[in-house]
C-alpha cells in the first residue's frame, strides 16, 4: 500500500517499473478502481500540489521500483518551474473528475 484514501499527504510516487491500482470510494462506500498506473507514470500528485489528503487508495498490484518524491523536494520543484505546476494541476484535476464519474 502506497497511500491510502484521506490519509495525509507526504510523497509523489514514480513508477518507473512496478503496476498501481488506484481506488476510490464516494459517499457510498464503496470502492471502485479509478486508474491502474505502470511504468514511468506516477500517483499522489494532486494532494502535494493541492495540499490536501490523498484523493485515492494507490496499492501496488505487481511490485517493483517504485521512487518516493517527499513533499519539500515536491514543492521546490514545483515552485521553481511553472509548467510542472500547470501539468499538475491539470492532471490532478482530470484524475478527480474521471474519479466522481464525471470524465
């Protein structure tokens, strides 16, 4: 398990060679998967950028390397370099649409 949904933020995690599924749950309860995510894709994006808890439950499905950005190296980055701060935000924000059924 890589985070779980509600859980305070801490990391941005690269996949660069491990599968990971993505689930959320709605005011129902119940959990759907949302994405599965593999190499040289990454999950947890949104609740650094957005200061949030994590929107989704991220679980490794198929281990392997997996890297962990903390939210200070997160946060340089994103402060130093606009366009990774619109990529994003526009990632995250789709992520959360597609999640509540609306993408």
């Amino acid at each position: 398990m890589l985070a779980r949904q509600g859980e305070a933020r801490r990391d941005l995690f690269i996949i660069i060679d491990a599968a990971v599924e993505a689930t959320f749950a709605g005011e129902d309860g119940v959990e759907r998967q949302i994405g599965v995510y593999g190499a040289g894709e990454h999950v947890g994006e949104y609740a650094l950028f957005a200061d949030t808890p994590y929107f989704a439950t991220y679980r490794v499905t198929r281990p392997g390397v997996i890297l962990a950005l903390d939210e200070p190296t997160f946060d340089r980055l994103v402060a130093d370099h606009a366009r990774m701060a619109r990529y994003v935000q526009q990632v995250g924000s789709a992520r959360r649409l597609m999640a509540r059924g609306r993408g």
